[in-house]
C-alpha cells in the first residue's frame, strides 16, 4: 500500500472574530474535524463554494495556520514540529494570482533562486545553474531571468510561480486555485504543465479548485467541502459519475454548458451563500438541501463508508 505523504488527523481551526459595543465576540470554524490521506504521487481536488474552508484547509498544511485542534502529518513528519526551512524543502504553494504572489521589482531570477538563496550552502554560480535548469523545466527562455514580473504575460508568471515553488525539489505541492486568474487557453498550458511535471518529479498534489472541469482532470480523489466539513470524498471517476451527496449533486448541476438555449441551470440551493459564522444545527447543508427530511434538520449525520468512498448525509445507505 503506498504511504501517505499528507496526512490531516481531526484538524480543526477557529477563528476569533471581534464584535463591538453591542454586539458579542464570537467563533467562526472554518476548518471542522477533517480528516483524509493522500497517497505520494496522489492528487487530491478540494471543491466547494467560497468560504467553505478550502484556503484555511491549504494554509494549515502549509504550515502558515497552526489547527485548533488536531494534527497535519506530511512524509511523516508532524507540521507542527518542523523548522520553516525543513518545511520549506518538503512542501511549497502554488496561489491563485501569479501576479500578487511575485514582487514587482525582482528579476525573475531573484525570485525563482530566493529559495535556494534562503536556505543557505549554495553559491551564485550553483543557485544561477539551477534557477536555469528550472527555468527551462516549466518551459521559460533564458532570456525570461534578466525580466520583470511586469514584463510577462499571465501564464509566464504563474510558470515563474511554479518554478520557484519546485526548484527545491520538495515532495508536495499545494496548488490553490493555480489557474482561476488565467484565461481558459493558457489554463490548458499550465494543467498540462503540472501534470507533467507530478509525472515526471513524482509530485503530490492538494488542488485546490472552484472549477470542477479542471478538478475532474487533474484529480486522483476529490473531496467535496461545506461550511468547514468534507461532506464526501471519493475518486474522480466514481465522483463525478454517481455523486452521494446532495450538495456534491447541485455542485456538478451548476456547471455551465455550451449548449445554447438552456441558460444558466437551476440547482435548488437558493440565493444565500452558507454562513460560517451561523451553522445550522442538524446537518449544515439542511436549509438548502431540496431532499432533507425531519431528521436531517435535528441530527447530525455521521461518516458513512461505502465502495467508492465516504460520504455524510442520512440519505446515503452504506
């Protein structure tokens, strides 16, 4: 059986939120009790909609985030006993906006090589070497060094912001909506680049995605998030053919198709967006779920294990 190379173990994060003169602190959960493994080499999707807690779910693995409560394991290794350089060799992020998560006024050799440079043992001329290696791996000129961030297109800067995330050569890559500020041809590019690349330095992936098109071809396994809990989990194909839960089930009926005429298509969630400062009790995905019963409204529902996966809802029969 292959190791995991990610491990969250009932991780949980809270966040304290400030009221005012009249209005009390308060708690706001945005990661609950989750737990999953990925394997090494393994790609594991997280979707749902905004604020469902899938960025707190990257930071706390990246180690930026300390959980609540409970514990995240990568290659073994606890998050919260390594050192930010020995985590900084196992595991790095991919974000969501290559423009924002590169500076400005940095060559675009600086900033590919700051790793290399912080972590120390290196020369010039060995950091220069790599940075070139690396450069050329995710498909950049030579030339691309001497540039600014300014000076290149979008998909150029996220290949700067892939090359500085690997040219430590870590294990575990986490990708936070990697292609979201791209356009749909360069979102191609750049898909097929991290594939290659998972491939070819046998890379493990947490991808992170509101775009469930690209999570079906990226991912191994998805996991599918509300309100702060995985509601369920399952590999891609099994997925995405026949979803368990009700929510998964709106999320794959929102998606847009090209057909004319059919119009933006009606899912049954309503208007309002999930509050995580307002959970219901019961099972959370209740006051929009369309096919809740009476029981769904007073009791929690628990993990169910089935063939193909997990999934929480008392709907579901294992």
């Amino acid at each position: 059986m292959t190791a995991a190379a990610i491990e969250a173990r009932s991780v949980r994060r809270t966040f304290r939120v400030r009221g005012g003169m009249l209005v009390p602190d308060r708690n706001i959960v945005a990661v609950d009790d989750v737990s999953f493994e990925v394997p090494a080499g393994g790609v594991l999707g997280v979707v749902g909609e905004s604020g469902c807690g899938k960025s707190t779910l990257a930071r706390l693995i990246l180690g930026l985030l300390p959980p609540t409560a409970g514990e995240i394991v990568v290659d073994g290794q606890r998050v919260a006993d390594m050192d930010r350089r020995a985590r900084a060799r196992l595991i790095q992020p991919v974000f969501q906006d290559p423009f924002a998560s590169l500076n400005p006024r940095r060559r675009v050799r600086d900033i590919v090589g700051l790793p290399l440079a912080a972590q120390g043992g290196l020369s010039r001329r060995e950091i220069a070497s790599q940075v070139e290696a690396m450069l050329e791996r995710v498909g950049l000129a030579r030339d691309m060094a001497d540039r600014l961030p300014t000076q290149l297109s979008g998909g150029q800067r996220q290949r700067v912001a892939i090359a500085r995330a690997l040219v430590l050569r870590p294990r575990i890559v986490v990708c936070d909506e990697p292609t979201s500020a791209l356009d749909v041809s360069v979102q191609a590019q750049i898909l097929n680049l991290l594939a290659e690349l998972r491939r070819d330095l046998n890379l493990t992936y947490l991808f992170i995605s509101h775009n469930l098109a690209v999570v079906e071809h990226v991912a191994t396994e998805v996991a599918v998030m509300y309100l702060g809990r995985i509601v369920e989990r399952a590999g891609t194909e099994a997925l995405f053919r026949a979803p368990q839960h009700p929510y998964t089930r709106a999320l794959l009926a929102s998606v847009l198709t090209p057909e004319p005429g059919l119009g933006v298509p009606d899912v049954g969630l309503g208007d309002s967006l999930p509050d995580p400062a307002n959970i219901p009790g019961g099972c959370r995905f209740h006051p929009r779920c369309p096919v809740a019963i009476d029981r769904c409204r007073h009791v929690a529902p628990s993990l169910t294990r089935l063939p193909t996966g997990i999934v929480e809802c008392h709907l579901v029969v294992a």
